[in-house]
C-alpha cells in the first residue's frame, strides 16, 4: 500500500518534470559585455602606444633619410658622427652602446650567474630569505644614482689604477661597469628562476652518485637551465644595450669611434639624451637623426626579444 | 666461514639507529644488519620510515634541512655519521636508484659517463666506451640502445629510463645498491626485467629494495625487514627480519602475519 503510493506520487514529480518548461535562450548580459569590452580596450592601448611609437619612429626616419645630407648607406658606413658638419655615421654610437653592452656582460654574468646558483643551489631558507629582497632592492635604485657612483667613484678608481693620463674623466669602462651592476640583478633573479625550476630528483640523482655541490650545480642543474639562463642574458643585454643614465653620466658626450675603453664615446641612448636635451629646433635635421639612431636601437632589442623566444623554444628541456 | 666479526659478515650494520626531522622522530632503535650479496626488501605501511632508513645507508638524508641520524651505521667498520666521514665518498661506495626515472637531460652515454667523470675518471676514449657498455649491459638495456647512445635519456621509455638509471648507479662501481621502489612507475613486464636484474646483480652487488608489492618482495628478495608506525610516538620501528620465505610462510610476529596478508597497513 505505502510502496503504491510512494510510486504514483513518484510518477507524479516525473510528469511534472517532463513538462516544465525550459528556456534556453541567450540572455542580454550587460554587465559581462560592459568588462569584457573595458578589458579589450587595456589591452588595446598598450599594443595602439607600440604601434604609435614605431609609426613615429618610421615617419620621422624616413623624413631624416629623404633629407640630401644623408644617406642609407652612408648612415651604417660613416665612421664619423657630427651633426654639425652635417655628418651621419652611426658606428662609433653603436660601437659605444656595444662596448658598454659587453663590458656590463662581463660583470653581470658572472656575478648574476654566482649569485643565482648560491641562491638556488648553496643558501640556506634564511639567508634565501634575506638576500633576494637586498638584490630586488638594488633594481630598484634610480639609475642616476647609478650614473654619479661610476662618475664619482668608479671612475676615480679606474684612474687611481691606471693612471690619470690612461683614463679620462668620462670613460666607456666605467660606465659599462657600473651597468654591469645595474643588470645583474636582471641576470640573478631571471637565472634563479630557471635553476630553481630544475626538478629535485636530477640534484637527487647526482648526489646519489657521489657528485659533490658544485659538480651539481655547474654539470647537472645550469646545463639544465641553460634555455632560462640564456634568455636572462639577453633580457639583460636589451636592458645594458638601452640603458641611458649611466652612459650619458659618465661615458662623455663625444661620439668617438675608438676600442679603448678609457676614452670617452656617446652610446645611441647617450646621444639621443643629450640632444633632445638640448634645445633642438623642431624639424631640424639633427632632431630626426635622433629618431633614425631610435630606430636602430629598436631593431637591435627587437631582435634580442625575438632571439631569446626562439632561445626558449628550442632549447627547452621538457620533464613530463 | 660463518665466524666472522659483524664488520665483515655484514655488508651494512645499523646499531640503535633513530633518524629525526627536526624535533619528529622518524624511526627508532633500529639494529640490524644487511647480508653481502643478497636482496634485502624493506617492507611496511606508508609513512613507517622505509625510505627514510633506505636513505640512512647512503647519507641521502644529509640533503634534507633538519634531518638528523643518531646512532651506527656500519660499513666496512666504520661508523658512516663519524664525523670524519665524508657523505660524498659514501655515496660513491653505495649507489642509489630513485622511485621515478631520473635520467639527466644528458645523452645515453653521458648518463652513464657522468658518474666515472666526476670521480676523477682518467681514462681513454675507448676505454669509457668500454665501461659505458659494460654499465649498459649490466643492467640488460645495451642491445635496446646501442645504435644510439647519443639519443636523450629522456627520449627512453619508463622502464627503460630505470634501467639506464640502473646502469649509471652500476658505472660508479659501487658496493651497495638501495632502490627505492623503483617499479612503482613501471608497467609487469619492465617490472620483472627490473626483478631478473636485479638476481643478475646480487652475484656482484648488495641490494636493498624498498617496495610496497607484497609479490614482489616475496619473489625478489632473499630476506625481507618488516617496519611499522610505533601507534603512540608515530615511530617506525623494526618489527621483524628474517628470511623472506621465512616472514612469509612464518612470521613469528603477530603484526607482520597481518601485514602479509592483507589485515592491515
Ligand atoms: N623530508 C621530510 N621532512 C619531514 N618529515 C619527513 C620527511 N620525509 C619523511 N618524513 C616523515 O618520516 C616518516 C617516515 O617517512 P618515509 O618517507 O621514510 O616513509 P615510507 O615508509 O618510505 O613511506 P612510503 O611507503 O609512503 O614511501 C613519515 O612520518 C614522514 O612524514
Ligand atoms: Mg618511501
């Protein structure tokens, strides 16, 4: 008797169900396409400002090179640039901005390097957690603060050693030294990353066969992280290569096509500092030579951006 | 013959061992001794401190920050946690194989060769050739693979990246091999050619296995260690040893018939 009616009242809830009726139809959602098209616009503003600067960039090379002073092809040959004689030879400022480049790579790559495997391989949780903040910390210093160390204390050294006659007040070697500093945290904090993402279980193994630290570290852990330590260089090297503070500070402001780096020279960032901080007149041809020299610098770190992609791709070890 | 001192009859000895992370004891008062050129497996429920006593013969536990080992282990009579003992020379005496292949992002051959390599391995060309293909037979991968040792060791199957992680531990010469359920990641068949391998290695080497398969145990080893989670101090403690047809045709202790068959764990 209880189990028929607990049945009928059972088909009763099935019928019911059955004929419920469901409405499936798209709803106007105002809010979601509200957020949705605010979102949209952020990302479209930072993409409209790249495309504004490098349109810029473009118009305003084009008008430099169309001028009869200058040429394409004497722009990348000239080994002599003066605005004023009315000659446009980039090399000696992409021969500066190099040459601090890698003299700031000879001091940000061992030192980030060292201080990425200490980090990730040797420090203790403590000393993990006191240091890393210090090295987030010198990042974040102004860079002309940078700029008056080389100026006024690396410099001095440098001619204390070397000798006043050797070295010039404004000089390549400091400037490029005291980037190297200025980029090594780039290069430690990027490569601890890449070291720490390495599994436990190859330093497990290493160990296990009797390996010692370092031979870890040096033979099993950075050749694993070599794609991420390779990409922080180049990350670091983008940033040495537009780094403008420093070299406008303390390299000088004569460009100077020379191999020594105890005279001065004018990197590309350099000279465009000081030019536009001068008072340039609107049109002139030394203010597009300053866009052209932009351009350039914009192909050389476009062109590191997309080597350390490729780097990553395919270089990268994959762990299940 | 059998009149030996402990030092010698015994590959490894523990005396009243207790191993600690940070202020948790892990395994207490465990003594005992592995045989020479015998299996040993260590078996017992998750958590009752196997691969933590596994890891005490090799100092692999020195890597975790806060572990501690108090007490003996003996090998070749000499008390490993000395303090003039050097964990690395140990390790190069006593070779460990890992639960997961953990093959470098190295070719074949420099999987292998790594190990000789940072032992100060002062041979020719040819003769690490030599040694590679010794490794690699030893641990019955050598015809899978010798077309082409320049191949990744990642790009080898599971079984066979155990395998090769077999033959890198067998290329330092080692004395002792510990395995830390090195088939749990492998499918029956790479799991018996681990088994026969391993009969094949007993003939040379000293093998410790730590395994949660029952069967196993029971087929692979010539004596088996029973551990279980002391229930108030949540210890693991040493609760039976013996030969393995011997704790699994007759145990003696009441827990570890239960544990064989199934009744808890
Ligand atoms: N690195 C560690 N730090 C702290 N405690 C640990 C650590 N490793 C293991 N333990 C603890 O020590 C005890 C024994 O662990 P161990 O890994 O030796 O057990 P096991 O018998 O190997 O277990 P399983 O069968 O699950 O592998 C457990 O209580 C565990 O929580
Ligand atoms: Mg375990």
């Amino acid at each position: 008797m209880a189990d028929q009616v607990q049945a009928s009242a059972q088909r009763a809830i099935a019928a019911q169900r059955a004929e419920r009726v469901v409405d499936l139809r798209k709803r106007p959602r105002i809010g979601e396409s509200i957020i949705q098209t605010t979102l949209f616009a952020c990302g479209f503003i930072s993409i409209f400002t790249t495309i504004g600067i490098v349109f810029v960039l473009f118009e305003e090379s084009l008008a430099f090179f169309a001028d009869p002073a200058v040429t394409l092809v004497e722009f990348f040959t000239n080994t002599v640039w003066q605005p004023r004689i009315e000659q446009f030879g980039i090399l000696p400022l992409v021969n500066a901005t190099l040459m601090v480049a890698f003299i700031a790579m000879g001091v940000a790559l061992p030192l980030g390097l060292g201080t990425a495997i200490y980090l990730s391989e040797y420090a203790s949780e403590r000393a993990r957690a006191i240091l890393k903040p210090v090295i987030e910390l010198l990042a974040g210093i102004p860079t002309v603060v940078y700029g008056y160390f080389a100026l006024t204390f690396v410099t001095p050294i440098l001619r204390g050693v070397f000798g006043q006659d050797v070295v010039s007040v404004y000089n390549v070697m400091s400037a490029g030294l005291v980037v190297g500093v200025l980029i090594t945290p780039i290069v430690a904090t990027l490569s601890e990353d890449a070291l720490s993402a390495v599994p436990g279980r190859l330093r497990q193994a290493s160990f296990g066969l009797g390996a010692t630290r370092w031979e870890t570290a040096i033979r099993i852990v950075v050749p694993a992280a070599l794609s991420g330590i390779l990409a922080a260089s180049i990350v670091a090297m983008s940033r040495a290569i537009g780094e403008t503070m420093v070299v406008a500070l303390a390299a000088g402001a004569s460009p100077n096509l020379t191999w020594n780096p105890f005279e001065p020279a004018e990197t590309m960032t350099g000279h465009i500092a000081r030019i536009s901080g001068g008072d340039l007149s609107y049109g002139s041809i030394d203010y597009k030579s300053i866009f052209a020299i932009g351009l350039v610098l914009f192909f050389i770190t476009l062109g590191l951006n997309i080597a350390s992609r490729q780097i990553v791709r395919r270089f990268r070890e994959v762990y299940d | 013959m059998t009149s030996a001192t402990y030092d010698t009859k015994y590959a490894i000895e523990t005396r009243n061992m207790h191993i600690y992370y940070g202020a948790f004891r892990a395994v207490k008062d465990v003594s005992f001794g592995i045989e020479r050129n015998k299996i040993t497996a260590l078996i017992g429920p998750s958590g009752c401190g196997k691969s933590t006593v596994l890891r005490s013969f090799n100092r692999m536990n020195d890597l975790i920050p806060g572990a501690r080992t108090e007490g003996e282990v003996l090998y070749h009579g000499q008390n490993l946690y000395a303090p003039d003992v050097d964990a690395v020379q140990v390790r190069r005496e006593i070779g460990m194989v890992f639960q997961k292949p953990n093959p470098f992002p190295k070719s074949i051959y420099d999987n292998i060769a790594y190990g000789p390599r940072i032992n100060g391995w002062k041979g020719s060309k040819a003769e690490m050739d030599e040694l590679v293909e010794r490794a690699l037979r030893g641990a019955a991968l050598w015809d899978e693979v010798k077309d082409d040792l320049k191949k990744s060791g990642l790009a080898l199957s599971g079984g066979q990246q155990q395998r090769l992680c077999i033959a890198r531990a067998l290329a330092v010469e080692p004395e002792m091999i510990l395995m830390d359920e090195p088939c749990s990641a492998l499918d029956p068949i790479s799991t018996l050619k681990i088994e026969e391998l391993m009969f094949e290695l007993r003939q040379n080497y000293t093998i410790v296995i730590v395994t949660h398969n029952m069967q196993q145990a029971a087929r692979a080893s010539d004596y088996t260690a029973f551990f279980l989670m002391d229930k108030d101090d949540r210890a693991g403690q040493l609760i039976e040893y013996d030969t393995t047809s011997n704790i699994f045709q007759n145990p003696k202790d009441k827990r570890t018939e239960e544990y064989i068959s199934g009744r808890f764990g």
